[in-house]
C-alpha cells in the first residue's frame, strides 16, 4: 500500500482502560505493525496484555508517581502539553486515534497527519454543565468553568492541526462540523466478526438483560439499574470504572455485576442474551454491534450513533430519554414483541461493521490523500 520507507507513526491519548477506542488502535496496529504507539499514559496492568510486542513511548506524566498517574484528573490543566511534547520530526505519516488530546500533536511541515476522531472533547462541549452535575462536582462549579472554557479553545485551535479529520460516525461528523467547523471522512470503526457472525449457534438460556460498558457517568448505567429495580428483571452488566461503587449500592436483587471479562468469554455472555441495554448516548457504540453480530436486539436511547446502527422494530427497540420510567417502558414494549425479532437479519445487518472493512475503507483513504498532498 504504501512505500517502504515511509515512516509511520501511531498516537492515542491513554493506554489505562480498554474499550471501544483502544479496539480501534489496535486494529491500526494490526495496519501498520512497525509503527510505535505513542500515547499519554501507559498502564501494563489495565492494559492486560492489549499492545504486548508493540513499542509505546509515552509523555513526560509517565514520570509522576504511579499514584497521580492514576488520577490524572488532578492535573487536567497539563494534559495539553503533554501531546504537544512529542517528537515526532521522524515520521512522514502520523495517524492519531483521538477523543480529546492526541490530535493536538505538533508535526513537521511535510508530515501528513490524519486524525480518527472518536468524539470532540465531550465534556467540554455538549457535556459542559451536565459534566459538573453527573460528577457531582457543581459545587466546585466556579473553579472549573474557566478550566473547562480554557479546554474548549485549546480543542478547537488543537483540531485544527491535523491535516485531514475521520469521524467515526455522521453523528461524530455533524459534531465535528459544529464545534470545529470542519469537514471530515467517516469511516465506522471496526467490530470483530469472527466471535459473532461465524457463531451461529444461539443460546440455550437467555434470561437476562445485558450491559456491555465502561462504568463512567455519561454511559447512565445509574439509569438502566433505576429501570430493572422497577421492572425486577434480570440485568447482567459487564465493565469496570469509577462509578462501579455507587451503581453497586443502587443496584436491587436481580442486577448482577460481571465486572473485567475476557475477549474469549465475551461471546457465551452476549448470546445467551435476551437484548442488550444501551442507555447513554454514544457517538458511536462497538459493543451494541458486538451484541447484533449474535444476533441479540438492542435497546437504546433515540441518540448518538446508535441511531445509525439500531433499525427500530426490526433490530432493536428506542427510547426517547435516558430516564429510569422511559427505558423501563421501552423494555416492556421489546418484552411483548420479543418473538418477532429475526436472529439471522440482525447479524447482517451489522456485516457493514467488520474489520476488513475498515481496513480497506481506511488503507483507501490514506492512498487518497496521499496523492492529494505531493
């Protein structure tokens, strides 16, 4: 595809959890296997043997103490810098992988910079006040505001840096247009067929609800525990995060938390499956797709790129808002029309998600704009 002297290199903004964005780093990886990976923060252990053999050179908070690595947050107002530290005069191609900081790397003049952008810096957009209150933090309100206006200025100056923008949703895109004021690619990200597609065989037991997810605020998990309290009905949640705690305690009888599991026992939870349960809105959403690949419908708010992905009465079911009485009506309403759901459509409908697809859309885009930069 490309000239083998071309440099190439890989950068993402942390290396301490695993989710829908580090699936996507890896399959880049995959792409482009000489390539180092330069990122933030790199936690081994979080990381679970993710990246083994690949060379990850990170930022200068590597060196703080293991302690604050761990609560990067304290020092937001560094994070900025932390990208723009980099070194990166060797390469001639450099791809970041980008919720919010590594598309602020600073490259050469002939370097072609192509950023995947996961979402505009989330919290600091459209998630501003709602940030303060779902982290229970408005009482420190008048210290971060400034904080959060500053983050929004370097965002846009920094997403004008890269030479050429990916979304990877039209939801991603559209937002991408608003607060950047930029065009982009999309190209969806890539969702591991082989566990899903190739498994046909469905489960034998399917009595519980499923949540696939990083346990953090904006994903509203809370909501989704509100709505089986009320229904008592069994929900299986799979996932760390911070707010692993506080869903537990509100958590009733019929909630059951799997927490960290492995890639390999991933596809027994999703089959055995009655639908999946995706409350929050996402700008994209790998693990619903992950879900469809075995045929298991999807239940998600009216929102975000999971409009793109769930077909409404035919692979899943909507709701309006992420309000405990509004999913639990949704889920009554999958409960009635349950049998009608067609395990074989729903896995095609999700074909266009694959890795190999992703693969070939993305190594054709830097083929493109290759030939447009000489």
């Amino acid at each position: 595809m490309l000239k083998d002297d071309i440099k190439i290199a890989l950068v993402h903004d942390f290396l301490n959890q695993y989710g829908g964005a580090e699936k996507v780093l890896e399959v880049l990886a995959e792409m482009f296997p000489e390539a180092p990976i330069y990122t933030l923060l790199y936690d081994r252990e979080k990381m679970r043997e993710k990246f083994k053999g690949k060379e990850i050179r990170t930022s200068f908070l590597q060196r703080l103490p293991r302690f604050l690595r761990k609560r990067y947050k304290y020092f937001l107002p560094f994070l900025p810098t932390a990208p723009e530290s980099f070194d990166l005069r060797d390469f001639d191609l450099v791809i970041s992988s980008s919720g919010a900081w590594s598309k602020g790397i600073v490259t050469r003049l002939d370097t072609i910079h192509i950023a995947y952008i996961h979402s505009p810096m989330r919290f600091v957009w459209d998630y501003n006040e709602k940030y303060l209150r779902d982290e229970r933090k408005e009482k420190f309100g008048f210290l971060i505001r400034p904080v959060l206006s500053y983050f929004r200025l370097w965002d846009k100056l920094a997403s004008d840096r890269p030479d050429y923008l990916i979304a990877n949703s039209k939801y991603t895109q559209s937002r991408i247009k608003k607060y950047y004021r930029r065009e982009s690619e999309v190209i969806y990200p890539p969702v591991n067929q082989e566990s899903g597609i190739m498994n046909h065989e469905s489960g034998n037991d399917k009595k519980y609800f499923l949540i696939v997810s990083r346990l953090s605020a904006y994903k509203k998990i809370d909501k989704a525990i509100e709505a089986f309290n009320k229904l008592e009905l069994p929900l299986v949640i799979v996932g760390t995060g911070k707010e692993e705690k506080r869903l537990k305690k509100i958590a009733g009888k019929t909630i059951e938390f799997l927490g960290y599991q492995k890639e390999e026992d991933l596809p027994e939870i999703y089959k055995n499956a009655r639908a999946f349960i995706f409350p929050g809105v996402d700008d994209f959403g790998i693990a619903p797709v992950e879900a469809m690949m075995h045929g298991i419908p999807v239940i998600a708010i009216k929102d975000g790129g999971a409009v793109e992905i769930v077909e409404e009465n035919r692979t899943g079911e909507f709701f309006e808002s992420a309000m405990p009485e509004v999913i639990a009506d949704a889920v009554r309403r999958f409960c009635e029309n349950e049998k009608k759901y067609e395990r074989e459509y729903i896995i095609k409908s999700v074909e266009r998600f694959g890795k190999e697809r992703f693969i070939r859309e993305f190594e054709d885009y830097i083929k493109k704009v290759m030939y447009n930069f000489q």
